[in-house]
C-alpha cells in the first residue's frame, strides 16, 4: 500500500481514497467492499445474519489480506478500534491518514443513511458520542491529521500529497 486513510464514518474516506489513489495512478482498496467480497453480504447482512463479532473478525482478515495490495487503502470507521488491527496499522510502514471531521458534519451526512448499521442502531447522538470514543485511536494511529470541514475533497487530496 501507498496509503492508509483511517477516519470516522462519514469522514470522506472512499471519495478521498479514489481521488487519492487516481491521482497516485495506483488502484484503490476499500475494506468494506472486500469484506463484501470475501462474505458473498452486504455489510447490512452481515451485522443482521451473524452480528457485529462476526464482522470485526471478517474485517480482521480483509485488512491483513489488504496490506499486502498495491495502492490506497481506506478502512471501515471501526477498523483502527479492534486492538489486533490497532497494532497492524501502528506498525506498518504504510502512511496512515487521519480524515477528521466534525460531530456537526458527520450527522449532516449520515442523517438519511441505510447501509450503515452502526449509524442506524445509534442515532445521531449515539455517534457523536461513539466519535469522541474513538478518536484517541484514530490520532494514535495516523502519521498525521486533516480536518477536512472545510476542504473539498480534492483540496484534501492536496493536503494528503503535500504530506507524503
Ligand atoms: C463501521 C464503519 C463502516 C463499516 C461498518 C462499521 C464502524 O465503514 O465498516 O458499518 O464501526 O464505524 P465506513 O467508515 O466506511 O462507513
């Protein structure tokens, strides 16, 4: 990998990812569409037929089969948390990038949301609450850190290529 974006659901990881990954002319890697993949579920079917366990393990398993890939990866909002990813992505030599962004923001993008079950079964301040959780992870994690509130996505990709 060339990079590694880290971030809360909602941050920008996929659209930064694929604009990162073009501009880098090298593929892009999206962990949840690998466990899609590798499951033969949507990640809706997989919390709802076999629970969240299930796919923190699944997840586990994308990731290592993902570093090893050439090009940009973006992980799932709660793949740094699980301490067996934690140590991987602290330990890789891969850049990890923090996407930041605002309680205010995220709950502008996720209010009419379906396909993230986490975001469904919370509700708004249960997610605002779950951020500020994670985010000691997320910092400790990343090489560095863009807050993205006030950026356009290809604005963040400057900022992700100036840093690398
Ligand atoms: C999750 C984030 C999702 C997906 C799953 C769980 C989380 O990824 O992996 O729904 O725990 O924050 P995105 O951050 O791409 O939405």
């Amino acid at each position: 990998m060339k990079a590694i974006l880290v971030g809360f659901m909602g941050s920008g990881k996929t659209t930064v990812g694929n604009l990162l990954a073009k501009k880098l002319k090298t593929p892009y890697h999206d962990l949840d569409d690998v466990i899609v993949e590798m499951a033969g579920k949507s990640i809706q079917q997989i919390f709802e037929e076999s629970g969240e366990m299930a796919f923190r393990q699944l997840e586990h398993e994308a990731l290592i089969q993902s570093l090893d890939q050439e090009g940009v990866l973006g992980t799932g909002g709660g793949t740094p948390i699980q301490d067996m990813n934690f140590e991987l992505l602290q330990n890789t030599k891969v850049p990890v990038i923090l996407l930041d962004v605002l309680p205010e923001t995220i709950m502008e993008r996720l209010r009419d949301d379906t396909g993230r079950p986490l975001a469904q079964e919370l509700g708004l301040t249960g997610l605002v609450t779950l951020k500020s959780e994670r985010d000691e992870r997320y910092e400790q994690v990343s090489d560095f850190r863009i807050a993205t509130d006030d950026l356009k996505p290809t604005e963040v990709v400057e900022a992700i290529s100036r840093k690398l």
